[in-house]
C-alpha cells in the first residue's frame, strides 16, 4: 500500500499540495488525473522519494519513504518502476540494451541472463522484433512500449505511469491503455497512472483521484467518478465532452 498522510509541498513560493491525503491499495490502478499544473507529478514524485514534503509522510509497503535516507531509501525505491512521460531512453542504446540498462547498473548478473531477462519483457510489450533499433527508429509509441518493458526489467510491485497517453495518436494511445491493464492482470502489479485523458483514465483506473487546489477533491471508481457532485470533477468531465449520461461505458473495459 501507498499512503499519503497529511502532505504538504511548497515550491517557488506556491502551495501545490496542501495536506494531501490519499491510499492507494496492493494491486489496484489508481489514476491521478487533473488540470495542468496541479500537483499530479508532484504527488507521484513523493511517493518515489524524489521529493520530501515538507510537511507529512509518505508510506511504502509499511516504510517511511519519506523519512528513510540512504541505503534503506533505495531498498525503498526497489518497489517501483516508473514509465517517464517521454520514455526516456538512451539514444546511443539499442532498445534491448536500454531495456537491459537497469540490470547491469544493479544487479550481479550474467549477460545471458541480463539478455534474456531483458527480451522477455520486450515479448511482453510486444517489441522483441525490434530489440536491435535505437530509439530514433521508433514511433512515440513504440518507444513508449520499451520504457515500460525497461520499468519492469527488475520485477517491481509499483508501476508508475507519467502521462503514458502523452502526445499519441488515439489508436497508440489505447495500445498504451491495453498494456497498463495487461501488467495488471498479468503480473498483479500496483499501478499509478498520472494523465489528463480522462478517456484513458476512465477505461483503465479501478479509481480515479482528482486532485486541484492543492488537494483531492475526489477519489471514486469510474462511474462513481463521472457521477459525482463535486463542481470541479463536473467541469473537468465536460472539458473532455464526458457527461453522466453520456457513453463513456462503452468504452469501459
């Protein structure tokens, strides 16, 4: 479990998560979606560790991640993987050996088995037919595939997706949402999907988390979620032409 107690964030003399509370549950999607701009990464970057509240506490798996330093933060750290928006692979890689990457940085293993490893999970993302490309070859979602299969090289319990949809074509974009929900079922995985493609969010999230104003103002299931009366939540949805009564079921999975 994930937890958020009472989280509180400064930056640049801006209140952006103002006593944040929030759990997200073993082996559920949680998504984190909102308006530019209001602490969705932010919130995600607390839970890595990559930033400190500066006032609260962030829970991993029972362990203080935010009060933890050293070699205790990165055995916290081992429980995530994290797909970064643009996937941020190494050009001068092939796409095995970026896949390969975080293996050889922290791990004692063998090259065999480094290599195998690694074009298992790119079977699993459907790119091993492209294991020898640089990343240059690749299409924005492709690339995004090999991030994800370079996330979850290390077997984490916690995935992490920032903006996965991101600056794709809606049929990459739903290729994405397909995956998210695969690692899911296949591997039982905990996910956190930070977006603001509320069609994405709603097809993949078994909750919805909406945060603005430096807090959540909604944490609900889907249809829960497109149903609430909360102000906020009602304009986001109709931003994204998404009405109660609308057909956002059918495209439900």
């Amino acid at each position: 479990m994930i937890e958020l107690q009472n989280v509180s964030k400064v930056l640049s003399g801006r209140t952006i998560l103002d006593k944040v509370n929030l759990q997200i549950h073993d082996g559920e999607t949680c998504v984190i979606v909102g308006p530019s701009g209001v602490g969705k990464s932010v919130t995600v970057k607390h839970m890595i560790r990559l930033l400190t509240p500066d006032s609260g506490k962030v829970i991993v798996n029972g362990d203080p991640i935010s009060e933890l330093s050293g070699v205790e933060l990165e055995a916290a750290r081992e429980h995530f993987g994290v797909l970064f928006q643009g996937g941020a692979l190494i050009e001068w890689l092939s796409v095995r050996e970026n896949v390969a990457l975080p293996l050889r940085e922290k791990t004692s293993m063998g090259e065999s088995d480094i290599i195998e490893l690694a074009m298992q999970k790119l079977t699993l993302v459907g790119m091993a037919d492209h294991s020898t490309k640089r990343p240059s070859e690749l299409s924005g979602g492709m690339r995004k595939r090999v991030g994800l299969a370079r996330a979850m090289v290390r077997n984490p319990s916690i995935l992490i997706y920032d903006e996965p949809t991101s600056g794709l074509d809606p049929v990459s974009a739903r290729t994405i949402d397909d995956l998210i929900l695969s690692m899911q079922a296949e591997l039982g995985v905990t996910s956190v999907v930070v977006t603001h493609d509320l069609h994405s969010a709603l097809s993949i999230g078994d909750r919805i988390a909406m945060i603005t104003g430096g807090r959540f103002v909604e944490t609900a299931a889907p249809r829960q979620f497109v149903e609430s009366e909360n102000e906020s939540v009602q304009a986001f949805l109709a931003s994204q032409f998404i009405t109660r009564k609308g057909d956002w079921e059918n495209w439900r999975r």
